[in-house]
C-alpha cells in the first residue's frame, strides 16, 4: 500500500498573462520533443497503435502533427510549470 500523498504547487489563483500564451506554445512543443527524443533513443518508432512489446507509439510525430487532445496535454503541463513559477515569486520577462 502506497502512502504517497502528491502535494503541486498551489496554482489556482494565478492567471498567466496573455503575452506569455507564446512561450505556453513554444514550452509545450519543447516538452513533446523532449518526450519523443527520449522514446526514440531508447528505441521506441512510430506506429498506429500504442505497443509496449514493439515500441510502438503514435504520437512519435512533430508536434505540429499530434492531434489536438494530444498537444492540449503538453500545454496544460507548460502551464501549470509558468503558474508554479510566479506562484514562487519568481518573474517571466522575455
């Protein structure tokens, strides 16, 4: 039995400003190709289904190509990681 209690950082009351939706864009897009890179180094390929016991994945693509439902969980993850930033009290200027 697991005792493990996750605990983010407290996000909700921050609210990203409209100028940072590029950098939410460009941290999204670094964050699937960090993910594929890592998949194909460890010998994974493209293919139409998921398949663990062939490394088969379909969203081995450029980002560009992914399907919307697919990207939109890369940029929740860039979001929550800019909202945990200010919420620390760190800035983001370009």
């Amino acid at each position: 039995m697991s005792t493990y209690e996750p605990k983010p950082i407290e996000t909700s009351q921050v609210s990203l400003p409209r100028d940072l939706e590029e950098l939410t864009e460009l941290l999204a897009e670094n964050a699937h190709d960090h993910w594929a890179l890592l998949r194909i180094q460890e010998g994974w390929t493209w293919g139409p289904a998921r398949n663990d016991d062939s490394k088969q994945h379909p969203d081995l693509v450029p980002y560009a190509d992914l399907a919307d439902s697919e990207r939109q969980y890369d940029r929740q993850t860039a979001v929550e990681t800019l909202k945990a930033i200010i919420s620390l009290g760190y800035e983001i200027r370009r």
